[in-house]
C-alpha cells in the first residue's frame, strides 16, 4: 500500500472518530438524528469547521465577522461609528437574550416590520431564522437579533430527559421520548419557553420566536436611529468625563482643587485656575495641573501675559 494512501485512511478514519465524537456530544441518545448527522459530517457536508471540543451554545458577544457582514451590507452604519461600537450597541438592545447571534431570515416579499398575522398557524405560529444564510425561503434577506430568555431544545436529548425528570406530567403516551419532544417543538409557549432552537444537522438549524416584539431588525430605520443616538449618548459622556477628569485634578490648596493659575504660586502654593466673581488678577490666568509644573514655563520666558 502506496504511503498516500495509508495517509488517507488515517485521515479518513479520523475524520470517523471526530464525526461521531461529535454526533455523541450533540445527541446524548441514539437516534436517526445522530446517524443522519454521522453520515453527513464524513461527507463532508456539515461539521467541516467545528472543533470537537466547541459547543453549539450561545456565546455571550455577538460575532464580530457577522457585525463586519452586517456593516457591508448596511454602509449607513459604518458612517455613524464602528463595528466595535455597534457590538456594544446590539448588547443594550436584548441585554438579557441568551441568543447572542445575528441570525439570517429569508421572505419571498420584502417588508420593514415582522406582523404576526402573516405567520401560518400551520407551522407553529412563529418567526424562523437561521444561522445560516442558504437563500432556499425567498430573495428577500433579513438579518436580526432575537430576544429570547426561555429557550427551548426539544431536539437535545439532555433536555428532555431534564424537562421529563422536572415535569413528569407533561409525559403521554407509549413513546415518552419522542412525544414530548415533538409537543415541545409544536407548543413551546405552552410550556413557558419564548423561543425554540431546533437542531437537525444541516444548514437548515433554527430559531424561532413568537413576537415581533422580540426581532431587531439589523440596517432598518429604527436601528440606525438607535445606533446614531447610541454613539452620540457615548460621545457626550466621554466629553463629560473629560471635564470631570479634568476638574478633579488636585492642584490648589484647599477643597476647590482643580487647575492653578502659575501667575499667582508663591512658595508652592498658588490660586485656582478660575476666577471667582469680582476677584481682580494682575494678569489673566496661565493654568496647569499643579503647581509643580508650574516649574517649567515652556517655550516662553514668562508666565501669563499683562492686561
């Protein structure tokens, strides 16, 4: 046997190992799930990315290559500040979301805001995003960010073993398992979850809310509103802090603190940089921090200037 090839049956064969490792690690229980998925990662089809120690759970920030997508697409945004900041923003938006992702959702019409009328009472009343953008729901692309505080996962095996141990009266019928897990998935608001995270495999893992009141919708109106007045509310209080920071300097003698006026240091002590109402000075003030660096005059020969 040709060395190439003895490489590739390592290769393959570790492949193998990774694929179920990670299967086992995703679905607790065997299942059609878990071999549909083992067949699928040693084709290469899904998987190709995930390192066998990284979990599907959420992540406390949002990803910063989605927010640079997320500026491509919306160059208003990047007029306004930058994807760092609008990081910071999106965590103020749904602060106690534990889905922190922009998720993708496709519509065959285009529209500004998601109204729960349109949703079909057939396919169990929610709104549906994706981490994954295949374009396979319609042209019109929408990306957001989804508050959810309850989530649920009727397709992990932990959790329905969890939720079965926790609720035992949610159970019936012969087929415990299965039969939770699919009223889970159908009625999660029923069983206090706001959100359902629905995970089978392929590119085709889901979220899914019940309010529009829990979609942001990212580069719409609202959120380049909220963006603008975001950086803005942040510019003001860095100027603010510089002013304090600058006030709070201790320089002359006394509570006032504060710059000193060099013209007036006699000894090392030397009046605040302000005048107080009526006080007459020979000179105008020449402020510094303290009076140590009043020491040093600069590039000129005297302080201050005469009236």
């Amino acid at each position: 046997m040709k060395l190439t090839h003895i490489l590739l049956q390592l290769l393959l064969e570790k492949k193998a190992d990774r694929c179920l490792r990670i299967a086992r690690r995703k679905f607790k229980k065997s299942s059609a799930y878990r071999s549909g998925a083992i067949v699928r990662c040693r084709q290469g089809k899904i998987w190709k990315d995930l390192k066998e120690d990284e979990s599907f759970n959420i992540t406390e920030n949002y990803n910063q290559n989605d927010i640079k997508q997320v500026f491509n697409d919306y160059p208003e945004l990047a007029a306004i500040g930058t994807p760092e900041q609008y990081s910071s923003y999106l965590n103020t938006i749904f602060p106690n979301s534990v889905v922190k992702m922009i998720l993708n959702h496709r519509s065959p019409n285009k529209f500004d805001k998601f109204d729960k009328s349109k949703i079909s009472q057939t396919n169990a009343r929610r709104f549906y995003f994706s981490p994954f953008n295949t374009g396979r729901y319609g042209k019109h692309l929408v990306k957001a960010i989804l508050n959810i505080t309850n989530l649920a996962k009727p397709m992990d095996d932990k959790f329905i073993d969890d939720l079965i141990k926790s609720h035992p009266e949610y159970i019936e019928g012969k087929n415990k398992w299965f039969n939770l897990s699919a009223n889970v998935y159908l009625n999660a608001d029923k069983y206090g979850f706001d959100g359902v995270f629905a995970y089978e495999g392929t590119n085709d893992d889901e979220y899914s809310v019940y309010e529009p009141e829990q979609i942001h919708i990212l580069g719409s109106q609202e959120d380049i509103e909220g963006f603008k007045k975001f950086v803005g509310e942040k510019i003001t209080e860095a100027k603010k802090e510089t002013l304090r920071t600058w006030f709070k300097r201790k320089g002359a003698p006394g509570k006032e603190g504060g710059w000193v006026d060099c013209n007036t240091c006699r000894n090392g002590k030397c009046k605040p940089c302000g005048r107080k109402e009526g006080e007459d000075r020979a000179k105008y003030p020449s402020c510094r921090t303290t009076p140590s660096q009043c020491k040093t005059k600069g590039k000129g020969k005297k302080w201050g200037k005469t009236k």
